[in-house]
C-alpha cells in the first residue's frame, strides 16, 4: 500500500490527504522517497532546479536515484513541498562514489565543454547534460546500458546537431560497444572513484583532443 499523509496547507488551513507516488528504478522494483511526518509541509516560495530532486536509494539493488521531490498543489493556489526524511536516503554503500552527473559534467568541463546544464527532468534510463556542441546522457543504473541506449542518445544528439556523448557507471554491454563504435558515439565508465573511463575508441579520441 502507498504511503500517505494528511497534509495541511499553512496559507488557508485546508486539510488534504498526499498519497506518495512510486517510480520505476532500473532494476524494476518501486522507489518511493520515505516522508518526515515530523515536519509539516512548507509553501513553495521559489524554485531552483536542484530543489526539485531528491536522491533515494532503492531498497531492492541499493542504487541510489534522482527523483522529483514530493509536492501537493493546494485548490487555494498554494504549492506545497512535502517534507522528505532524507537523512534516510542517499548514502552510498560501501563508500561509492554515486553521483554519476556531477563526475560526467566536470569530466565534460575539462574537456572544454561550457555552458553545460541539466534538463528539468529526469529519464528513465539516466540524465541530460547539454552544452555548446554536446548532448551528454548519464546513465547511473546497476545494469550495463544497452544498445537502445546508445542509439536513443546518437538520434536525439543528431537531431540537436550536438556531439552525443555517453557515461555509465556500471558500463555498457557489449552490443552497446559496438554500436558505440559504428556511430562514432563516445562511450565512457564512470569508475568507483567517479572518474569516467574510455571504453571505445571514440572515446579514446575525445579524451585525447578535447572539444
């Protein structure tokens, strides 16, 4: 059964029923951010991006993922962040480093990409980094990234007339390599140091002579 909490807005005093949603992890179980039934919901005053996610491991694999912090849109017009135990959530196991984006995105930096941001929303299969002459997807799944993957990433990277570059921290099967070799698509591991590999030679090149 879905977690819930009785919320109540702090502007007209409405109580409202918040049933917590569930998302898909890349290993298929559910993966729900745990709530803090100590803390009552707070009106949102402004927005920035990196207050819209929140990092939760999953309790089926231990992959910890970014996921659309939980709000509740009250009829008065007031939008309210629920509040999220996240002194629960994203603690790597065994001192991994798990925070796949942000290595990708320095690595893309001194290559000498700029400008580099992420999208406002999170993908199935990972995240977008786009910059001046790059579209980056970072995949941070336990599962190696298959070849779909790269392809989606060379299509939509084709389409923007953008570089496509790929990062996986559990690195890419073997379909996925060759396909990576016959686009031309660079393909990267993110080590358990968080530090993105070449694994092909597109990769090897770009490595080699930056943007």
């Amino acid at each position: 059964m879905s977690e819930y909490l009785t919320v109540r807005c702090p502007v007209c005093r409405r109580a409202h029923r918040y049933t917590l949603p569930s998302y898909p992890c890349a290993c298929g179980a559910p993966v729900a951010p745990p709530l803090d039934r100590h803390r009552p919901a707070v009106p949102v005053a402004h927005r920035a991006w990196q207050e819209e996610w929140v990092t939760v491991r999953c309790a089926a694999c231990g992959l910890p993922g970014e996921w659309p912090r939980p709000e509740l849109g009250c009829p008065c017009g007031t939008s309210l962040r629920i509040p999220v135990a996240e002194d629960r959530t994203a603690a790597a196991p065994d001192g991994l480093v798990r925070d796949a984006v942000a290595a990708a995105e320095r690595y893309l930096r001194r290559l000498g990409y700029r400008d580099l941001r992420r999208t406002g929303h999170r993908l199935p299969s990972g995240v977008w980094l786009r910059g001046h002459g790059v579209l980056a997807q970072v995949d941070p799944a336990a599962l190696p990234a298959t070849e779909r993957d790269v392809e989606c990433l060379w299509l939509a990277a084709l389409a923007e007339s953008r570089r496509g570059v790929h990062f996986s921290r559990a690195g890419h099967a073997d379909g996925a390599r060759a396909r990576g070799d016959a686009l031309g698509v660079p393909l990267f591991l993110i080590d358990r140091d968080g530090v993105p590999r070449p694994v092909n030679q597109a990769a090897d090149g770009l490595d080699a002579t930056g943007a």
